[in-house]
C-alpha cells in the first residue's frame, strides 16, 4: 500500500538542516582541492612561459649576431611581458663560458631561467608549492 501524502510531509521535513550540514562538511575539502587546482595549474603555466623565454634567448643566441646581453634582454623582456618578476637567467656556452658573443658555429648555447614559486603565485600565501623554484631549459647550436 502506498504511503499517505501527510506521512511523506513528515519525513521530509525531520530532514530539515541536514542539507546545510553536509554543506558544511563537503565545502572546505572543495574548496581545498579548487585551490590546489589554481596552484598546480598557475605552476604548469608559468613553467611553460618560462619554457619558452628559454627558447627565444636560445634562439636569440644561436644566431651569429646574438651576445649574453641580448639572451638576457629577449629572456627578461618575454617574462615581463607575461608578468613574472624576479626570474634568473643563466646563459652558458659549450657548458662553460658565459659570453655567447664569442662562441662558434655548432657551439650550444643554454639558457636556463629559474624563479620562485612565490614570485608567480596568484594565491597569496601558497601551500602546496612553498619554497619551490620553477624553471625552463632550452639548448641550441650556434648558426654559421
């Protein structure tokens, strides 16, 4: 037999609440794993900027006009532009010498760009990568 309609009332209204107490379980797990989305995914896109002001300093020396300051200008004005601050940049030739300028044709020449974690963070203060440093790498040969 089916239940009467008042009987249904009934039961649903001594569930009156539990809806907000499930919310209040359930929100800050959520909100937690929103925030370390953010975090990760703002981690994986500035790796990726860096990433690619590595290459054009890469590229800018390899080419037979390219000397360390014009890597470090390409490399710092790219990061500027895509608004992280407080990058290093290291150039090396043939794993050694920093000075591209004199570098010959089929010489590699690396360029490495590190910044910290915090320096591009959209999060104040962040949790799960406090402390850690971000970095792109690219490596190229000098033209001819």
């Amino acid at each position: 037999m089916l239940n009467a309609p008042h009987q249904i009332r009934k039961r649903v209204t001594r569930r009156r609440g539990a809806a907000l107490v499930e919310f209040a379980v359930v929100a800050p797990v959520l909100i937690i794993f929103v925030m370390g989305m953010l975090e990760i995914g703002r981690a994986v896109m500035a790796t990726e900027v860096l990433a690619h002001a590595a290459r054009i300093g890469a590229r800018e020396g390899s080419i037979t006009t390219g000397t360390t300051s014009s890597v470090t200008s390409a490399v710092n004005d790219l990061l500027t532009a895509a608004g992280i601050n407080g990058a290093t940049v290291s150039v090396k030739v043939n794993g050694g010498s920093t000075e591209v300028g004199s570098a010959k044709a089929g010489d590699e020449i690396a360029v490495s760009v590190t910044v910290p974690y915090a320096n591009v963070t959209w999060i104040g203060n962040p949790k799960y990568l406090a402390g850690k440093n971000l970095s792109g790498r690219c490596v190229m040969r000098r033209e001819g």
